[in-house]
C-alpha cells in the first residue's frame, strides 16, 4: 500500500518535472528566436542603406542660384518638366544610382550622367563627368576612362508620355564632395575612341548632394 502511494507521489513528481521541463524548453526556443531575431536587426551587423534622394521640377536657366533642377533647351527639356534622383550605398561598397523623367518629349533619346560641379546659369558650370578613376587628360575622350564602369551613365529612352527611367550600378561610392549633379544631354552617350562620353549638347541639370 505504501508502495503504490509512493509510486503516485513519484508519477506527480515526474509529471510535474515533465511540466517545467516543457515550460523551460518551450523558453528555450523563445529565446532562441528572440536572439536570432536581434542578430538580423542589429546596426552593426545589418545597417540599413543609406539613400539620398532629390525630386524636382526644371527651372529657367537664370534661377539656377536659387532653383534645385534648371533647363538650357526649353524645347527639348521644357520648364515644369520633373526629375528624380535616387543613389543607395549598398552594403558591397557599391553605388545604385536611378534617374526618373516625366514631362520630356516623347520617344526620344537623351544622354545622361554624373558631373563634379552644381548646377549653374550656363550649361558647363556642371563641370566634367564624374570619374572614379580621373584621367589625366582632360576633356576625357579615352574609353579607358570614359565608360560606364568608370562614370555614371544614365541614359533613357522616352515612352509616348515623354517619361523614362534608368539605372547604373558601379562598384565603388564617390569621393566627398566630387559629385554635384546630373546632367540630360541631347543625344546617347558616345562610346568610341576619342569621342567616349560625349553625349552632345547639355540640355538641363539637376542638383544631387551624392554621399
């Protein structure tokens, strides 16, 4: 008789180590989680991408002091027309760079790229392309320099509407302070010897503070 009493004592001893023993694993795999989850969120081991981002609308060319995007060629480039410019530094060292256009006229080609300089009342106050590697030769014509791995090309081709967007990737971030702007140009970006980069007449110019 005292022997099954204390065999139901120990069944309830058991049972209830069996209770904790679940409650204690079930915290387990919680804590788990929990830390697993901190881990992906943490700054130092996931940041988020840094962006920079510039929307604005084409101005006349003698407000370029106080306007953020100017045209040269209100034919081609019409006042009121509007940009986008987004750059993400991605976590591989790298540079996204979008350009986003509406208002321009419609299926249409237009050179585009990073310049070094803001933009100002005269088309060449952009200064030159943006270069990672700078050739020491200037203007830069030489394919070995001009290129889209080198520089920023941002070329598009307008739809019906006279809207269009591109992309360029590279792999390496811009120097502080040495890319200021982008510049629309009046014809696809040329890629030949001794004409590599040129892209034709500068039609209008937006102001990017790129990081």
């Amino acid at each position: 008789m005292a022997r099954h009493k204390l065999t139901l004592r120990n069944k309830r001893l058991v049972a209830a180590g069996a209770a904790v023993a679940a409650v204690a694993g079930g915290l387990g795999v919680a804590a788990t989680a929990g830390a697993s989850e901190t881990t992906e969120t943490n700054p130092a081991t996931k940041r988020p991408v840094e962006k920079v981002v510039v929307r604005a609308v084409l101005a006349p060319a003698a407000t370029a002091q106080v306007s953020p995007a100017v045209t040269y060629n209100t034919e081609l480039a019409p006042v009121a027309a509007r940009v986008q410019v987004k750059e993400e530094l991605r976590r591989d060292g790298g540079t996204r760079i979008e350009l986003r256009l509406r208002d321009l006229v419609a299926d249409r080609t237009y050179g585009a790229h990073v310049h070094t300089k803001p933009c100002g009342k005269l088309p060449a106050d952009a200064g030159p392309h943006y270069q990672d590697e700078v050739d020491p030769k200037q203007p830069s014509v030489d394919p070995k320099y001009a290129n889209p791995e080198n520089e920023v090309w941002l070329d598009v081709n307008t739809n019906k509407d006279g809207s269009a967007r591109s992309v360029a990737v590279v792999d390496w971030r811009f120097r502080e302070g040495g890319a200021r702007s982008v510049v629309l140009h009046e014809m696809a970006t040329s890629t030949h010897e001794g004409h590599a980069g040129t892209a034709g007449a500068r039609l209008a110019c937006v102001n990017v503070p790129f990081k």
